[in-house]
C-alpha cells in the first residue's frame, strides 16, 4: 500500500469533531443536478449527520469534500436519553442542518437514492450523479417500529414509550414524571440498534427519578 493511501485510510478512521458545529459552508442546489449533470469530489459523504459531519471535518483539509443529506434538521440524538429523563428538552437537541455543515465543504441537499461502487458514483434523489475518488457511509439506521405488529398505533400512549426519534422522548418524560405507582418494563433489542446503552441508561435515569419522588414502582 502506498504511503498516501494509508494516510488517507487513518483520517477517515480517525474522525474529529472541531468543525461540525458551525461553518460558513457552500450549499450546492439540487436543482442544479439534472439526469445528465455529473459532479466529482475527492472525498463524499453520505449522510450529514453528527457521524457524517465529524469526517467531513477532517477530510475538508485534504481535497474537495461533499456531503451528500437532504435534512432541515440536525438532531443530536444521544440527548434523547437524557430528554426521556427530564434532564433535556428536544429543542435543546435541534440545530439547523445548516449550522452543523463544517466550513470549505460542499452541502448538496438531496436524497442518496443508491451507489454504483464500480464506477465510484453517487446517485441522487433527484436523478443526479455525484462522483467521488473516496466515499465515507454515514446514513445511520432507519427505526422501523412497523415491524413491530401494533407498535406504530400505541407508541406514545397508554405509558407505551421510545426515546428514538424527534418528539418520542417527550412522551418518555411525560409519563415517567407523572408516575407515583405501578410497574416499568424496560426492553433491550437483540438486534443493530442506534445506541445499545440507550435502553439501560433510561432505565437508571427513570429509577434516579422515582426514588426522588418517593414513587411506589418496581
């Protein structure tokens, strides 16, 4: 292996944080990719999230550098424990994807609709074509409580709680704050999940709250 291809391998395993919180970066429209447009970057990343902007942050002072996410919105998702526990609130998670899009890189606002590894390509939302010399995946997991049957219709009422996803913990909150007796159930996926501390550190977070009220709960 080449000494520049192993440098380049270590920046994309070794992901910094210094400029994902704010930046003056470019937006690249997605109207200005057509079915026959076809934009190459040395370095893409799918995906804007807090994963996809930390190496977006460290790959911007190597080359031409793209992130691909179509996202309003940029939530920091672990904070969703502690609004489960009355600690946070949702907002307080919430940031401009804007804002989080590190400085010197190119934001093109659409959907990743597929790859093509073989011609190192990118495809868009909207038919468009991005190319790229290296490709970072950072597209997180889709939560698909459908595959749960009945989930989808109790989640958020009748005490059936999640912290995943914007405005779920809000509910967690709101029930555990309201409880003074009864029994909590607490599950632990055997499955790829988002954070696999998450489920326990509520389950500590609800306990620390029930013994300061004093609730009557096992």
């Amino acid at each position: 292996m080449r000494k520049s291809s192993l440098i380049k391998e270590i920046l994309i395993d070794s992901l910094g944080v210094k400029d994902c919180i704010h930046g003056n970066n470019k937006t690249v429209n997605k109207n200005l990719f057509n079915k026959r447009a076809l934009s190459h970057f040395k370095f893409v990343v799918a995906g804007g999230g807090s994963g996809g902007c930390a190496a977006a942050s460290n790959l911007v002072n190597h080359g031409s550098t793209a992130i691909i996410d179509y996202a309003d919105d940029h939530y920091y998702q672990p904070m969703w424990t502690l609004v489960g526990a009355g600690l946070k609130t949702t907002a307080q998670s919430k940031r401009d994807e804007k804002s989080c899009i590190p400085s010197k890189s190119n934001w093109i606002k659409d959907k990743v609709e597929g790859f093509d590894p073989d011609n190192n390509t990118v495809l868009l939302g909207n038919g468009g074509k991005i190319t790229y010399d290296y490709l970072v995946m950072a597209l997180g997991l889709d939560i698909r409580f459908d595959l749960i049957k009945g989930l989808p219709e109790a989640l958020g009422r009748n005490g059936v709680c999640s912290n995943y996803g914007p405005g779920n913990a809000d509910y967690t909150w709101k029930t555990l704050s309201n409880m003074k007796e009864g029994k909590l159930l607490f599950t632990f996926p055997n499955a790829p999940i988002k954070c696999a501390g998450a489920p326990q550190k509520i389950m500590y977070l609800s306990e620390a709250q029930l013994r300061k009220v004093r609730a009557l709960v096992k």
